[in-house]
C-alpha cells in the first residue's frame, strides 16, 4: 500500500451548508462524505447550483458548515482559532477564481507576492519565488503590469502564481476557465495538471464543463447538494 491510501488530505462527514437568506432555507450542500487522498486530480461537476463553490468554499476555510465534520491537511476546521483559520487559508489552500479576483492596483509581481508577504517571509525571497513562478507561467515580460493591461489568460496565470506562492498542499479552483476561450482555457487546465502529475498537488476544479476530464484522477458528480457519483478515472 502506498502512503497516499494511508492519508486523506480532505476528510468530510455529513458535511452540510444551508443558507437561510430571508428565513427561507436553501440547500448549498447536503450530508457530503467524502475522504480524498493526497495527489489526486479532482474534477468537482455537476450542474449550475448543485453546490460545488459551497464545497470549495467550506474546504478554503472562507465558509463555515451547519451541521459535519471537515478535516483538511489534519486540520479539523471547527476547531481552529480566527488566527488559525487565516495561517490555514494563506498556506494550505490556494484558490483560483473564475473572474481571477486581482487587485486593480497592484502589478502583476505585488499581486502574486502579497500572500508571502503577508504570511511574514522575507521581501528577496518572496520575490525571487514569485519571479521563478512567473517565468514558468511565462509571464516574465508582464511582471509591472497592472491586471488591467493583461489579456484574460494572463490574467487567470498570475492568479495561480499567486495562489501557489506560499506552496500549499491543496489548489481548489472554481471555474478557472469559466472567463476564457478554450485555447487559454486549456492551457490554464493544463497548467494545473501539471502542478498535480510532477509537484504532487491535490488538486480540485469545480466545472460543470468537460474540460478538465482528461486529466482527472477522480470524478466527483453532485447534484441538489449531493454526491452522486464518484468515478475513478485513475489508470
Ligand atoms: N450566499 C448564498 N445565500 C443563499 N443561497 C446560496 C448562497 N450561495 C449559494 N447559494 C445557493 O446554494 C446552492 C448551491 O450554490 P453553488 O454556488 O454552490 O452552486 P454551483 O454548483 O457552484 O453553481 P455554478 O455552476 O452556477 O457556479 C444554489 O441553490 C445557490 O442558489
Ligand atoms: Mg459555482
């Protein structure tokens, strides 16, 4: 047995979201168990409010469960302090969005170092990592750019340099392609793959599209909040 079978990453039971906008209760997920080992590819689909940003943004630590248990990385996520919950989120997950979520005001290199710097490592050092991120998404010729003047592509590969700039364990993205044609969608996919095939990273895309089927470990189907399937796609 390998040490990946011995040690889920993400452990889930009876994990439950409801949201009671105007005292009328909505199911954002419901009663999800689920035990992910680490270094998997998971493609999280289902349909447009079948629940897959309520998944990922309980296991980024920006939303909190109504009713189960979540444990990521050995971290059981209810028990963590506020400090806690923020060193969490700044070095075991990294989040890729759909629409990149970049401040306006920075440069493309601000951007990506801001997470290092805020976890406190050293301004040479940061940027160092930041520029070898950069050169591999091949964006060294951008680096003073601001969001603005970068194309939608550009735009989606600094925001996984920055998601990956404190080297987390677990990249969780939801609808990275969501905003980009499919040639840069791909690339963008292809890009996380690879962060998966040669760095080991457990990986999740929340897509209701086929795209990132090819290079999945894993299938995850939910529907009305619940999981419905989980396929093994594993060679
Ligand atoms: N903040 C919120 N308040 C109330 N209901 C919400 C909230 N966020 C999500 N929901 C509801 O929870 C359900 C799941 O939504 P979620 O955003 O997780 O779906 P999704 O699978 O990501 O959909 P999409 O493919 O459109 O992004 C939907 O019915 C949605 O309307
Ligand atoms: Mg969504």
């Amino acid at each position: 047995m390998t040490e990946r079978s011995h040690h889920p990453i993400i452990v889930a039971k009876g994990l439950t979201r409801i949201y009671q906008p105007g005292g009328n209760e909505v199911i954002g997920i419901n009663n999800v168990n689920l035990e992910i080992s680490s270094g998997e590819l998971i493609a999280l689909k289902g349909n447009s409010g079948s629940g897959k940003s309520t998944l990922l943004a309980l296991l980024a630590g920006l939303d909190t469960p109504s009713r189960g248990t979540l444990i990521v990385a050995n971290n059981d996520l209810q028990q963590l302090t506020p400090v806690q919950l923020t060193q969490y989120r700044r070095k075991v997950v990294g989040m890729v969005f759909q629409t990149f979520n970049l401040l306006p005001t920075l440069t493309v290199l601000e951007n990506v170092s801001l997470p290092a710097l805020l976890a406190g490592h050293p301004y040479a050092r940061v940027t160092n990592k930041a520029m070898e991120l950069l050169g591999w998404l091949n964006l060294n010729s951008r680096i003073n750019h601001l969001p603005s003047q970068l194309s939608g592509g550009e735009m989606q590969r600094t925001a996984i340099a920055r998601a990956l700039i404190n080297e987390p364990a677990i990249i969780l993205a939801d609808e990275p392609t969501g905003n980009l044609d499919t040639r840069n969608g791909e690339i963008v996919i292809e890009l996380l793959a690879e962060l998966n095939r040669r760095f080991g990273r457990t990986v999740i895309i929340a897509t209701h599209s086929k795209i990132a089927d090819p290079h999945a470990t894993l299938r995850i189907c939910l529907k009305d909040g619940s999981i419905t399937d989980t396929i093994c796609c594993a060679p």
